[in-house]
C-alpha cells in the first residue's frame, strides 16, 4: 500500500511539472524566434539568455528537490524528512528561483509574460505537491 501511495506521488509530481516545463520551452521558442525580428539592445538580450537558461536550472534543482524530498519521506505534517540531497538543493533552488524571476523581468513582451508565468506555476507546484501530500 505505502509503494502504491509513493508510486502515486512520483507521477503526480512529474504530471504537476508539465506546466512549468511547457511555459519554459514556449519562451524559448519565443526568444528564439524573435531574436533576429526584434532588434533588442544587446544587454537585454543577454539578460533574457541568462533568465531562460537559470529557469531551466532552476526547474531541474527543484524536480530533483521534489524526487528527493518524496525519497526521504518527507512530509508537510511537521514531520522531518530523513536527511538526503533534498537539503543542500534547497539553497541553489531559491537562489536559481530567485535570479531566474528577477532577470525574467529584463525580458520585453511574450517571453517575459511567459517566465513570470513559470514562476508563478513553479510556486503553484511546489503547493501542490504539499497538499498532495497530506491524504
């Protein structure tokens, strides 16, 4: 019953990280195909580089944050998870999260809409999987 249960949480987790994943690949067609169209200052250009490639990061620490946690037993009820590689990501994941946002918003038009709404479906995920959670 408890691998079922876990089995459960992995693919609900994975499903969850479908959105965020989505709205990243969508900004980087965006950006792609605008790059030669708008003639963006070239600092900006760099900024929305840089955001889109610490995004990408910052997705794969926090799925990999996810897998870990749920491994350790981790638990939203108060309970402790067991120590495991969840703890020292937790820093890189709000510190990727974190330039990711604020160099997102350098960005100017479709893509800079599309990585605000990464981040703000980064945080619905991360709420998700807590309440998913407490069954």
């Amino acid at each position: 019953m408890l691998a079922a249960q876990s089995t459960g949480m992995y693919v609900a987790t994975g499903i969850l990280f479908l959105s965020p994943v989505f709205l990243l690949l969508f900004a980087w067609k965006c950006a792609l195909r605008t790059n030669g169209v708008l003639r963006l200052p070239t600092w900006r250009k760099h900024f929305v580089t840089a955001a889109l490639l610490m995004a990408g990061v910052s997705t794969l620490v926090h799925i990999v944050w996810n897998i870990s946690w749920l491994h350790s037993g981790g638990s939203p009820h108060g309970m402790g998870a067991r120590p495991g590689l969840w703890q020292p990501l937790g820093l890189v994941l709000l510190w990727t999260f974190g330039v990711a946002l604020v160099l997102s918003l350098f960005g100017k038009g479709k893509v800079r809409i599309l990585l605000l709404g990464w981040a703000i479906s980064m945080y619905v995920v991360f709420e998700f999987i807590y309440m998913l959670q407490f069954d």
